[in-house]
C-alpha cells in the first residue's frame, strides 16, 4: 500500500500523485492519498490551499486519516528506530523527501510506505508516462470558449506563456524565496522560441491577467489574453493544447507543459527554480527543455 501526501496548488498535488501512482504499480499495491495537510487547520502558507485533484479521472481513493496516524506512529516506534539506526528495514515507513534533487531511496522502498515530500522531477514517474497522462484526463468538457480556442491553439504555431504572481507578490516570505520572473526573462525565452520553430503566436495565462494586460510586453508579438477561466486547471488543460511553452518558475506550469505530448515541443524555462537562496534543481526539467 502507497499513501502518498498531498500539500500545495494543483502542481504540486500532481507531482505527489504521479510519484506515488509510479511507486505503486512498480510494486503491484494500490495508491492512496492522503488529503490530511490538505484538511488541516495547520497550513503555513498565506494562501489556503484545498484539494484540486478532482479536475482529473483519477483511479486513487481517499486514505482515512486513522490509516495515515497508524503508519506515521508505527513508523516511529521504538522497534523501527532502532532497525533503522542499524541500516535494517523499517516498515511500515514514512519516506520524507530529502531536497531538491532526486531522491534514489524511493528505488529502494517495499512494503508499506507513506509518501512525504514534493517530489518535484519526472524521474519518480517517467517509465509510467502514457499512464500518467491517461489519469491526468480532464473530467469535464471544456467550455465553448475554451474549444475555441484550442482550435486557434492546434491551427497555429502556438506558445504558451505562463506568468506567476499571486502570493509571489503579496507574501514577502514567498517573493522573497521563489522571486519573480522579470519581464526581460519572457521577452529572451519567446526570442528562443521564435529561433527554434518560427513564428509564434502567444496565449497569456497568469494568476494575475489584468497585471499582465498591463505590464507585459513582448516587442512585435501579439499577445492573447486567457481571461475566462474560473479554475485553474482550465488554464492547465488551454496550456496543454498549445505546441510550446514558456514557464514560470511553477509546479503549475510545469504540467502545462509536460501534458503536452508532442516530442517535438520546445519547452523553456528558468535557470533558477528557487532565488534565496539560489537552490540548485538539477533534476527538475525533463530532458530536452530549456533553461534561461
């Protein structure tokens, strides 16, 4: 039995279920996820955060908080201490994440294990793919909008562009830990784009699209605003439909583009993931994607 943890926006929950979902069919069990932190009073980021996974055709139920405290008490008792103190088994065990890099214990974890961390890198997921991206099918229709637009999207040479602001801006902890992208970095990025396929034709999506209608601008391109949408994984599914893309430092960008399954796509994003201190990600972007 997998139980993964869920914490974050919907990028990061993505990242949760997609490790967990690849542990649990390498070891034949089933995958739950635990929506505790979700639920909690406890939350330490200004901006709430709730369950967003049900935007998808997910397979996973719900783990009951009773099971979560079992495995997080068993694994902390005396007799898994002293096992792991002595480099033995423990299990059952909880598997926090170490950093920012790709963490090889997951290779060697059986058995019974709750998932704690972000795991943010394809590595934990990539040999299941094609069956990430099944399960991450919208479950809704799109809007008449929407199918409007990803016809505009799949009859041009379109690029996405994703501009994150939210508690970027209004958190001074946050701002200061993620930062954010300056103008110069999407004007650079749309340049590389353009050198590599073409002409392009921009669609604009932000958590803040009235800043964006007034302060982004790309020199002799023409921007389209994606303004309709009163879900995020919307702006997730119209980003997807696009054949390239350039990211914000974002989990939820991050997807955008890696749902987008055309090996030809040309995906751009930053150098720098976290800015204070300047963590190093090397893990993170999947083969083939740009950093600037």
């Amino acid at each position: 039995m997998i139980v993964t943890r869920l914490m974050g926006g919907l990028g990061n929950q993505m990242f949760q279920y997609a490790a967990g979902r690849a542990l649990a069919r390498r070891l034949g069990g089933e995958l739950l996820v635990d929506r505790t932190w979700l639920e909690s009073d406890e939350q330490l980021f200004e901006t709430r955060r709730h369950y967003e996974l049900d935007a998808f055709r997910l397979q996973a139920r719900s783990a009951p908080p009773e099971l979560v405290s079992k495995l997080e008490q068993q694994s902390n008792s005396r007799f898994n201490r002293l096992r792991r103190r002595l480099g033995l088994a423990a299990s059952p065990v909880v598997l926090s994440e170490a950093g920012h890099v790709f963490d090889a214990r997951i290779e060697a974890i059986s058995g019974d294990v709750l998932l704690v961390g972000y795991w943010q890198s394809e590595k934990y997921f990539v040999h299941y793919a094609d069956e990430i991206r099944s399960e991450f099918e919208f479950d809704e229709a799109p809007s008449d909008r929407s199918r409007e637009l990803i016809e505009q999207m799949g009859a041009a040479n379109s690029l996405s562009l994703h501009v994150r602001r939210g508690d970027y801006v209004s958190s001074e902890a946050t701002s200061r830990f993620h930062g954010l992208m300056p103008i110069a970095y999407y004007r650079d990025a749309v340049q590389a784009v353009i050198e590599r396929t073409g002409p392009v034709e921009i669609f604009v999506f932000s958590d803040d699209i009235d800043w964006c209608k007034r302060g982004l601008e790309i020199p002799g391109q023409r921007l389209h605003y994606v303004d309709h949408n009163a879900r995020g994984s919307e702006d997730m599914r119209l980003m997807s439909a696009c054949r390239h893309h350039i990211l914000a430092n974002s989990s939820f960008s991050w997807w955008g583009a890696w749902l987008n399954p055309d090996p030809s796509k040309v995906v751009v994003a930053p150098a720098h993931w976290f800015q204070d201190p300047p963590i190093e990600t090397p893990d993170l972007l999947p083969e083939g994607w740009l950093r600037l």
